[in-house]
C-alpha cells in the first residue's frame, strides 16, 4: 500500500492544478498592469484641426489668405483685432481674447457674417485649435514689427520682436459684467434718452443703421462701416444682455464702434434694455 501521505498528496493534485490553472490569468493580469502602461490616445493636433476647418477662411498661416474669397476677408491673426471679446487691454495695449471668448465664438460662430458655428467639434479639438491660433497670432505681432522695422529702416532683432509679441499676445484682465436687470417699460424709456446721446449719429434715429455719420465711417484698415441695424435682432457679437455690456463697454476694436466706459453703469443698463426693445421694430 501507498503511504498515507503520498496518498493525500495524489487526491490534492487535481485540485492544486485546477487552483493553477484558474489564478495563473489574473497573477499575469496584474502583473501586465503594473509594467505596461494602459494604451492613451495621442492629443490632438492643433495644427492639423485649424488646416482642417479654418484655413479655408483664414488661410494656412492665419494671414486671412484662404482659398475661400471673402469681402471683407477673415481676420489676419496678430494683425487684425479680435472683436467680440470680453478683455481688457493688457500691457501692450492689445484686446487678446481669453479662451472663453474664443470657445464661445467657435459654439455659436459669428451671426450676420461668414463665420460659422464648430460646436460639432470636440472639446479637446477646439482647445487645440485655440492654442495653434495663439501660436499664428505671435507669428502676426512678429510680421508687423517687422515690417514696420523694414518701413523705418530699423534694425532686425529678432529676439526683441518676439518679446513685444510674447507681451502683446498676452491676455488682459476680464471685464467684470454686473447681473443685468429684466428690461421695464421705465428702463426702456431711459435708455431710448441714453441712446440719443452716444448712438443715434451711427446707428440713427430708429436704429436701423442709417445715422448722419455712416457716410464717413471705416474700419483701421480703411474699409468701410455700417452700423448694426439694430431693429434686425442679429448681433454678431451675441444679443444676450451680457453680450451686449461687454460690446457697450468695450466697443469693437477696429471699427468706429467706441468704448463707453467712462459712462455711468446705469446708463448703460438702460441702454440695453432699450437696445433689446428694437429688435423686430
């Protein structure tokens, strides 16, 4: 006869394989976890999204050369002021949009022009293509100072243009926009007074963009202007209330469209809700 032991270990033998066989996977399992790392998708390529969806437009190196004719032609970034942002000036008196400027624009696009809407695209896309616009808008300051320097026959430095351009690309300060009010008949009647003195020689008398001064209204670049007919609803900047201190406020760099900032708060309060009251008229 067999030995006890050897008996014991021969009935335990199945058993110790099949423990074998079942905890074998998972021991490799975590011992692939812990040395291969778990499989990341690569970031997205800012460049390849804007050539993708914007250079169309704006052309492949921002300058608003894109095989698409436009009139006027989209923005040459660092050349071009960006309009509809809510930022104060920084250092190197330029209005640089914030990231939520920017996002916001590329989730509605620019109502009453050519630009549309990119709110299909992913979040992560859209902030890479933020980021590569950033990178065209340095390239921009750097191509004005130099040829500004060619201009005045000035030295080329590099490595000072592309610190005043490091400086100029920098983002400002948020304007700080108050909770606006529901709009009443009251407020109505006093921003129909404020509009009479700050709006009416542009946008005339019923705000239909016909004032005394439209005739000799133009842009930096020299084009030229015409008001927003206000009784049309379409703002490009955004007709929420918010949207609209921020252009009251701020005006729209490069265009005759000045800043009011030196005007009482509750004016301008009233005035957009007398604004607001246009649309459909």
């Amino acid at each position: 006869m067999l030995p006890r032991r050897r008996v014991l270990l021969l009935m335990l033998a199945p058993v110790i394989l099949v423990c074998i066989a079942w905890g074998t996977p998972f021991v490799l399992r975590s011992m692939w976890s812990e040395t291969i790392p778990e499989a990341t998708s690569p970031p997205p390529d800012g460049a390849k999204i804007y050539a993708q969806n914007c250079a169309y437009c704006h052309g492949i190196n921002g300058d608003g050369r894109g095989t698409v004719i436009l009139n006027p032609p989209a923005r040459y970034f660092g050349r071009d002021k960006f309009k509809f942002g809510t930022t104060l000036a920084n250092s190197g008196r330029e209005n640089i949009p914030c990231d939520e400027d920017i996002l916001r624009l590329l989730h509605r696009g620019i109502p009453g022009s050519a630009m549309p809407d990119f709110d299909a695209l992913p979040a992560e896309a859209k902030a890479a293509a933020i980021e590569h616009v950033r990178t065209l808008t340095r390239q921009g300051l750097i191509a004005r100072q130099i040829e500004r320097a060619k201009k005045n026959d000035d030295d080329m430095e590099p490595e000072k243009f592309a610190r005043i351009a490091a400086m100029q690309s920098t983002v400002g300060p948020k304007l700080e926009i108050p909770k606006i009010p529901p709009a009443t008949p009251a407020a109505v009647a006093r921003g129909k007074i404020v509009y009479t003195k700050l709006c009416v020689s542009c946008h005339g008398p019923e705000g239909k963009g016909d004032g005394p001064q439209v005739k000799d209204l133009k842009n930096d670049d020299g084009t030229p202007n015409k008001p927003r007919d206000l009784t049309m609803g379409i703002f490009k900047g955004g007709g929420e209330p918010e949207r609209l201190y921020a252009r009251i406020m701020l005006g729209i760099p490069g265009t005759p469209m000045p800043a009011s900032n030196t005007q009482p708060q509750a004016e301008i309060l009233d005035l957009i809700a007398y604004v607001r009251s246009l649309a459909g008229k």
